[in-house]
C-alpha cells in the first residue's frame, strides 16, 4: 500500500513559523512533522510515499532529500502554481496510485499514535469507498454517522450550517483527524476539478456509497495548527 501526505498548506495558524518555513518542517522535540509522520507510516508497512508541495516547497524538498527520505522512497506532487486543497492535491497525484487497490491519506500537520494498522485492516475487511479516522473530541465542524458507523452527514455547530445526505434517527457527531484510508476506485467518481476538498467529495459520494469510520478515541492526537499546539504534542510525543 502507498501513501500521501499533504504538506503544501500555507499553514497560517502557524505564523510566525510559516512566515519563513513550511508548517512540514515544524519541529517536535527535534524532528520534523513531515519526518515524524514519514515513520508512522512506515509502522503501518508503508514506505512509498506521494508528498504534496506549495509553499516554501524548496525546503521541504531539501529536507526528503538530505534525510534520503527517512528510509522511505518519496515522490514529489508539485503545487508550487496554485495550492489545490485536500480534494485538488490528491487528484492531481492520481497517477502514482495506478495498480494500488487502496492508499493512505493524510495531512501532515497531525500526530496521532492511532493504530494505523489496525484502521488499514478494518478497511480492508469492509471495504468501504473510504474510511476517516475519527473520534469523539471538541471541535466545530462534524462528520455525522449512523449506529453503522457510516457517514451520513457533516454539520458547523458554530454557524449551524449542517448538510444531511442519508436518514438517520441516530446521529452520532465525531470529529475527523485528517487520516483517510481510500479506494482508487475513487477517482473515477470524483467530479470537482481544481481546487477543491475532500470533504466536499465525501458528502456527494455518501448516498451511493459506504463512507466508513474508524474511532480511535483515547489515542493520543495533536493538531498541530498553532504555535501553542508544538508544546501540547512535544509533552505527548517523545
């Protein structure tokens, strides 16, 4: 199985880190975001890997290249153009998942010691279209399952924005933490073009197809998005 992480984000919560350096190469107790998540990876037998770049992409290229990867064999989905999101990023890297049933999506900027191995198996048993990572944790904006633990939904508890795809008497909101495991059956039913997210090719797939749910509530899970946020996930990750 391969993998993608998308790393091209301006990483604006970031600042001032990102005003001079990718938010990839943001450093937790010595080692980078994108190297701490390259190894995590590789835990799950994952060791070809697509990485997405846009801004200050020169040094997050340096850094694959000067660490030869980190012992895994890593390709470049260039976006120095124009950024193009989670949806834009994944499809524009189509082609380096020909032959592959299945990959691993995820952003860069999140440390988790989920159990990715487990959350691969339980997909390759089930065999949903996809199947996101998540678990039950403040936020504002949901995914919505059914007692199946199929998507059915999302919804912003701040804006009371909220989109319904399938019924569902029993709605259960868990927030999703930017890990995706997906079939490249996918791609042929992807739509948008451009820039444009996943989550939005998510919720127009979900009446037609089983969007799955992997919780891994209790696992440790930093967001790594604010300055703040480097000292939570250095007291959590050695």
């Amino acid at each position: 199985m391969k993998g993608m992480i998308l790393a091209a984000g301006l990483g604006s919560r970031l600042k001032p880190w990102t005003d001079q350096h990718p938010k990839a190469l943001a450093i937790v107790n010595g080692q980078s975001l994108l190297q701490r998540n390259i190894v995590y990876l590789q835990k799950a037998g994952i060791f070809d890997v697509i990485v997405n770049v846009h801004h200050f992409a020169d040094q997050i290229i340096d850094a694959i290249e000067r660490n030869k990867g980190w012992g895994s064999a890593i390709t470049i989905s260039d976006e120095t153009d124009a950024v193009l999101e989670t949806g834009g990023g994944l499809q524009k890297a189509t082609w380096y998942f020909s032959g592959e049933s299945d990959f691993v999506l995820m952003n860069v900027d999140i440390l988790t010691d989920m159990n990715l191995s487990a959350m691969i198996q339980q997909h390759v048993q089930k065999k949903p279209l996809a199947t996101l990572a998540v678990s039950k944790r403040e936020t504002s904006r949901y995914f919505i399952f059914n007692e199946q633990h199929i998507l059915t939904g999302w919804c912003n508890t701040n804006t009371g924005e909220e989109k319904l795809i399938r019924d569902n008497p029993t709605p259960e909101l868990k927030a999703f933490s930017g890990i995706h495991i997906i079939q490249t059956a996918i791609f042929p039913l992807i739509k948008q073009i451009g820039k444009f997210s996943m989550v939005e090719v998510y919720l127009d797939l979900a009446k037609d197809h089983v969007i799955d749910s992997f919780d891994h509530t209790g696992a440790h899970f930093v967001d790594v998005g604010k300055p703040e946020s480097i000292e939570k996930a250095e007291a959590l990750f050695a």
